[in-house]
C-alpha cells in the first residue's frame, strides 16, 4: 500500500497487500501454489537469491499471496518494517523468542502468558540454556527493571493477560527496556494491531495468533510477528532458517478474513460488553473480568492506549465449586465448549490459571468462566446464560 497518504484502519484493512501486479485485476491476490519456481536462465536464479517478500525464489519464501497477507498485517503497524507468517500463533510466539535469545541469556516473561508460551520457555528455552524468570502482570515498569540482570536480554508481555486479562502498561515498559537495551516482546492476540497498534508503542516484535480474529472464522491456524525496523532482520533470517512457512490456501483465507476484521471486532466488543454488563448484576456471579471494566488489572492503561475491547473475557461465579462450574458451562446452548476463539462463534470453556502460574496466584472468589462472545445476537446470548444460571446454587 502506498506509504505517502495517511489512512484509518478500516481503510488499510481494505486495500493492504493488494499491490496491482498481484491482483492482476482481480480484487483479491489469488492463491498461487507451488514449490519449483522456474527461470529463464542461470543468471535470473542467481538474482532471486538472497530470497526476499516480493521476488519469487522458491515455494517455501512464499508468492504474492502470503506477501500480500504479510504486507497487510504490515500496513496496520505504524512504524513496522514487515510481518512474517508462522503455521500457528505458537510458532511465531517461539520463533520470535529464539531470534533474540541465546545459551546464557535470561527472558523476563508475564506470568499471565498463554500456557503453551510458558510451556515453551520451561521445556525449551531451558534445554538451550536460556533461563526464564516470570514476572507478576500487574508489575510497575520500576518493579519489572529491579528484576533485570547483567543476563536479561528480553521482556515478554501479553496484553491483556491469558484467562485474567490484566493489562500492562506496555509503552512504560518498553519505554524502560529500550534504555537498558532489551528487546520488547508482545502477544497481541487479544486486541490485534487494529485495537493496538504496538510497534508504535514501542514493542518490537508484536505477535498475533491470526488463529484467532485475523481469519475469524475458526477454520485455519497461523501466526504473524511483526516487527519493528531493528528486529526485521533477525526476525527475518530465524524464521527462514526454521523453514517456516504459511501455504497459500490459510493466507488467502487469513487475507479474506482480514478484511472484515474492522466490522467484526467492534461487533464482538458491543456483544461481548453487553453480556458482561448484565452478568455483573447477576446474583450467581462474583466479579467480571474485562479490561474495559474498570475493577480489571490495568483498566487505567486498557483505557489510555488500546482503540477497542474485543469479545473474549471472564467471569468468577460466587461459590458453587469447579463441579458446579463446569456443569453450568456444560448446560450452555449457544456456547460451543472449546478452546480458541476469536471466530464468529461463542465459546465457554472452565478457565484455571492456577496451575500455570507461579508469580501471581490470585483469588477470585469463586470459580472462573472464560467466554469468546460471538456475532450472535447478544441477547440470544443473555438468554442462553440466564438458563444456565439458573441451575447454580447461588441461585
Ligand atoms: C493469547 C494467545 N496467544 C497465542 C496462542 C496460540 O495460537 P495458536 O493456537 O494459533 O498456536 C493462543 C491460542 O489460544 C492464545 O490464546
């Protein structure tokens, strides 16, 4: 997309990544597959290395339909130098660590993190003799640098935080990093660029399971990092050397996903506030947790920097036991019960932070619900919990 006019998000949804010699005068980039690009001669294969987005040079580097995905999600990160894709939010959550971290080197991560994150950093990281010290989500920027030693390299932060959605004060953070020259990491699945732009707070390497909203409608898995200029190439070169790589049916239905993602995020976030809002006077439930409620960890920092509040948060019900729980969440019509989100379709699933946390053990006053509101119509939804409410024994 052209850099030289300034243009809102929805604008950039719609016309990112659809360079004309892509299109050729279709309005989406089409799926091209292939392994075996050919040449003409020795002299044009010759040219086609080192590979990079926007020069054909063999499948695995991608044709314009991942570049095109790529250079969209580019396009909602002011100040970004370029995007790359991973098979899953996962990938790019690893990858994206192991291209700044090495044998000896420490990583601050948020104890909130998404469990498998942390599972990567216990089990990995630490077999290539890098060392990971958590840290409480609800950390000031001066409590976060007290931590950091002569071996810290990098601070990992999610945003709002997995299951217990605390918000950080992300620009501080990096803000701190940045002077005591450590890379910033964040996992911004639950806002996207469009709800956060996070190079332009500072973070340099801005992850999104694109699992999750960029396609929205619960049929592919990939990742997405992008990164600030001083990360790009590093980035770049890591991802490659892992033979990382998208196929250009999940781009092209990421890209087609991506277009919407406007529409559909400020769908989710009136569903999903409204469900909230009413659930809160509800005699069975304890507590909310949403960044956009003002008792939520951070709210403060939810209200200052983020544009929006997307469809996923939780609730802790008053009493009644896991069993109890799990059985209301069971008796949810309208509500798939699974993991994921960030589809068209809502979700309950029993959340348990516990055990996958070690600097932030909180009590919520009863046991956790995490839900994905969806495009239903949410009083549809209402309906649905207020039945299933019903049979909790703080009714
Ligand atoms: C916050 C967050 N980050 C990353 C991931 C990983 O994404 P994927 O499932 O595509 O590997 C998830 C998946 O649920 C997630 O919730």
């Amino acid at each position: 997309m052209s850099d030289k006019k300034p243009m809102h998000p929805d604008t950039k949804l719609v016309l990112g990544g659809r360079r004309k010699e892509w299109l050729r005068g279709m309005v989406n980039v089409p799926v091209s597959r292939t392994s075996t690009i050919l040449f003409d001669s020795v002299e044009e294969i010759h040219a086609a290395y080192p590979p990079e987005d926007g020069r054909l040079s063999y499948g695995r580097n991608g044709t314009w339909t991942q570049w095109s995905l790529a250079e969209a999600l580019t396009d909602l990160e002011p100040g970004a130098a370029g995007t790359r894709l991973f098979p899953s939010g996962s990938a790019a959550v690893s990858i994206a660590l192991t291209s700044v971290l090495g044998p000896g080197d420490e990583l601050l991560m948020v104890d909130s993190a998404y469990g498998p994150t942390r599972h990567f950093c216990d089990r990995e990281l630490k077999r290539l003799g890098i060392a990971t010290r958590y840290y409480d989500p609800v950390a000031t920027p001066e409590e976060l640098e007290a931590m950091i030693s002569d071996k810290t390299r990098a601070i990992f932060m999610e945003s709002p935080g997995s299951l217990t959605f605390e918000v950080q004060d992300v620009p501080a953070i990096c803000a701190m990093a940045k002077k005591r020259g450590l890379t910033t990491l964040l996992d911004n699945t639950w806002a996207t660029s469009f709800f956060f732009p996070a190079i332009a707070k500072g973070v340099d390497l801005a992850i999104v399971a694109c699992t999750k909203y960029i396609s929205g409608h619960s049929d592919l898995m990939m990742g997405a990092v992008t990164a600030a200029p001083s990360h790009w190439e590093r980035l770049s070169r890591t991802g490659r050397s892992f033979g990382q790589y998208v196929s250009p049916d999940d781009a092209y239905l990421a890209a087609r996903g991506l277009r919407t993602l406007g529409v559909r995020l400020r769908q989710h976030e009136l569903g999903a506030v409204k469900v909230a809002h009413w659930l809160k006077d509800q005699p069975q439930v304890e507590r909310i947790i949403h960044p956009a409620f003002a008792d939520c960890p951070g709210h403060e920092f939810w209200r200052r920097d983020f544009l929006g509040s997307s469809g996923l948060f939780g609730f802790a019900l008053k009493g009644g036991g896991d069993a109890a729980r799990d059985r209301l969440v069971e008796s949810l019509e309208l509500f798939g019960i699974g993991y994921s989100w960030g589809g068209f379709e809502s979700l309950a699933v029993p959340a348990e932070p516990d055990p996958i946390r070690t600097a932030s053990k909180r009590d919520y006053g009863g046991p956790l619900v995490r839900l994905h509101v969806g495009l239903e119509d949410p009083d549809d939804l209402i309906a649905d919990l207020a039945q299933a409410l019903a049979i909790h024994p703080a009714s």
